[in-house]
C-alpha cells in the first residue's frame, strides 16, 4: 500500500510534466503537417473569424453575437466546402506522417541512374518528368500511363525522354529500383501563385507533391534546369549536390547505401 501511495505521489509531479510533454510533441507535429501543406489560408480564415467574435463579445454587440451563433453551424460546413482542398491535404499528410521515425532507415536506390539520365537531358534540353514514389498509393495516376516494371537504368530514362517517343510527353514512375510505368499524366497544381515562366510539366510535378508524399524530379526542356517538387513546394534549379543531398534526405537513404550504375568509359580499352 505504502509502494502505491508513493507511486500516485510520484505521478502527481510527473503528470504535468507528461501533460505538457505530449501536448508539445502533438504541437510540433500538427506545426509540421501545416507548414508541408497550403493551410495558412484556412488557419488565416479561422483566425480572422475568431478575432471579430472575440470582438464581438468584448464590446458586447449583441447583434453580431446573436448572428454568429445563428451562423456558427453554417460557417463550419462553409469552411469544409471552400477549403476542401486544403483539408484533405492535411488528413492526408495527417496518414502519411510516421509520428515516431526518429531515425532514417537505410534502402538500396538507384537514384544515381536519374540523376544520371536528368543530367544528359539537361544537356540536350530535353524534358524529364520523374516521380518517386514513397507510402501514397498512385495506382489511379499510374493506370493513365503504360506499365513497364523494367530494372531501371539511366540508359532507358534517356531513350524515354531523349527521343520524341509516346511516352516521352508524361511522367515515369519509380519504386524499388524498377521503373514501375511512363507516360503518366499527372495532376495540374491547384496553387494561384506559381511563377508564368513555369511550363505543364513543373505544374504537374508540383501537382503531384500536393496530393501525395511523392519526390518528383523534373527537367525543363526550355532552360534544362533540374527541380525538385516534395511537401507541395517547387525547389527550383537545382545543383547536382543539392539533388542528391535532398534525395538521400527525402527517401531515406545514406550515401554509402547508394548504389551507383556502371556506366561507360568511353575512353577505356577494352581488351
């Protein structure tokens, strides 16, 4: 009895320590699912609608309290109309988080054969169009092109996208070191803002980033710049150290797991 009674004790000062703790750690998370989505117009929305209530009820305006409260039931299912998008963005980030992945698990990828393959039509001003794909099922979006489930190689991206093939116009799909499918069509982002400059295939990459947890790389055939699209942002123009650090980083991988292609020398000879 006596154990018991020190445990309680113990809890007592414990338990506000916890409570904070775990109302911290969902905190920062919910922090990091608003700032991997376009929530800011709806948290400016709701945060412009408590301040005229709290107004509202300050100034004891009746009226205006009597309409909010009549209002209040409509303004919620007003808030999940308008910003519909928004929201199953963050539930869908909401499923695709790992709350506890505190450390980075090692795989094997073949990011080098893309980076690869992006760099020689980069050169050749050539468009490229490459997703990566994480946890977020794309079957729907993978169906819309042809499946090829090829072991990939930088060779078979550039006979893709160097030539003007029926695939070259789409995107191909990579997990697992295969190349899963080309010619995919990918959804156009829904965000207002992006620079004009910016042609069909960036508005797809970013698109896609904001619908899904997918990396995907693009290569614009007008200034042969290479872009990442992940978290519903473009990182534009990107060098081949800062593609790679952000790869590694993005899919979870450590630079002495990467397996690198055998690609040839051409100045070698062979006996």
């Amino acid at each position: 009895m006596d154990t018991f009674s020190s445990l309680l004790k113990i809890y007592d000062y414990a338990g506000p320590v916890v409570d904070i703790g775990v109302l911290s750690f969902l905190l920062y998370k919910a922090y990091e699912i608003i700032t991997r989505t376009n929530a800011m117009q709806l948290i400016k929305a709701a945060v412009l609608v408590a301040m005229a209530y709290v107004v509202a009820y300050l100034l004891r305006l009746q009226t205006l309290l009597w309409v909010f409260n009549i209002m209040a039931p409509g303004l919620l299912i007003s808030f999940a109309i308008v910003f519909q998008p928004e929201l199953r963005k963050i539930f869908l980030k909401l499923g695709q988080t790992e709350w506890f992945a505190f450390g980075s698990r090692s795989k094997h990828t073949y990011v080098d054969s893309v980076l690869i393959a992006a760099e020689t039509l980069s050169k050749q001003r050539r468009g490229m169009l490459a997703v990566f794909m994480r946890h977020t099922k794309l079957d729907n979006i993978i169906e819309t092109g042809t499946r090829i489930n090829a072991d990939l190689s930088s060779s078979l991206l550039v006979t893709i996208f160097g030539h003007d093939t029926p695939l070259h116009d789409g995107a191909c799909f990579i997990q697992g070191g295969k190349l899963i499918a080309a010619g995919c069509f990918l959804p156009v982002s829904e965000q207002y803002d992006i620079k004009k400059t910016f042609g069909t295939r960036h508005r797809a990459a970013l698109g896609l980033s904001e619908v899904s947890d997918s990396v995907v790389l693009v290569v614009s055939e007008e200034s042969g710049a290479i872009s990442l699209a992940y978290d519903s942002k473009l990182h534009y123009d990107l060098s081949m150290e800062q593609l790679t650090r952000i790869l590694e980083s993005q899919l979870e991988i450590t630079p002495d797991e990467q397996k690198i292609e055998d690609t040839i020398d051409e100045h070698k000879t062979i006996s």
